[in-house]
C-alpha cells in the first residue's frame, strides 16, 4: 500500500497535468469563440439590412451554455447548467433551419 505522503503527491502531479491539459483545451477554444461571435454579429447585421429580424436566442448564448455544462465538475465556481438546458441550448446552436 502507498503511505499517504506518496498519494498526495500523486495527486498534486495529476492535478497539474490536468491543468497543463485544461489551459491548453481553453487556448484552442477562445479563437473558435471569437469566430463564432464575429459570425454571428455579420449575420445578424445582414438580416438588419435585409430588413428580416432573427426571433432565435444570439448563438453566443447557445454556445455559453454548452460550455458551462462542460465545466459543470467545476461547479461550485461556475454557473449550473443542467444537462437538459445543454442539450436544448446545443441543438439550438447548431440548427441551421432557423
């Protein structure tokens, strides 16, 4: 059996290759958050100027709350966002149809 010294070690280097991970995770993710709300700001400035009006919720909020349910082993430090709120908000982000 491992002395408890050693596990907590243990621990702690798992605990920082998670993080090198999660940090790297997040640089990826912030260029495809910013494409998608410059996306999203030609298109709703587009229908403006065709005089037509988007009734569906901005995609920048569908993709927050995607990414809040994933960071819901964070909570208590994040936002809840239940699994069926995700999964609503993850169709409605990816629904072409409109």
């Amino acid at each position: 059996m491992t002395d408890p010294e050693t596990l907590a070690v243990q621990a702690a280097e798992d605990i920082h290759a998670a993080a090198v991970d999660f940090v790297a995770a997040c640089e990826a993710l912030a260029p495809l958050a910013e494409t998608l709300a410059y996306a999203e700001r030609r298109h709703r400035a587009a229908l403006s100027v065709a005089g037509m009006r988007d009734h569906r919720p901005p995609a920048r909020e569908h993709a927050a709350e995607v990414a809040l349910h994933a960071l819901a082993p964070l909570t208590p430090h994040v936002s809840l966002v239940t699994a069926a709120s995700a999964e609503h908000a993850r169709r409605q982000l990816l629904d072409t149809e409109g």
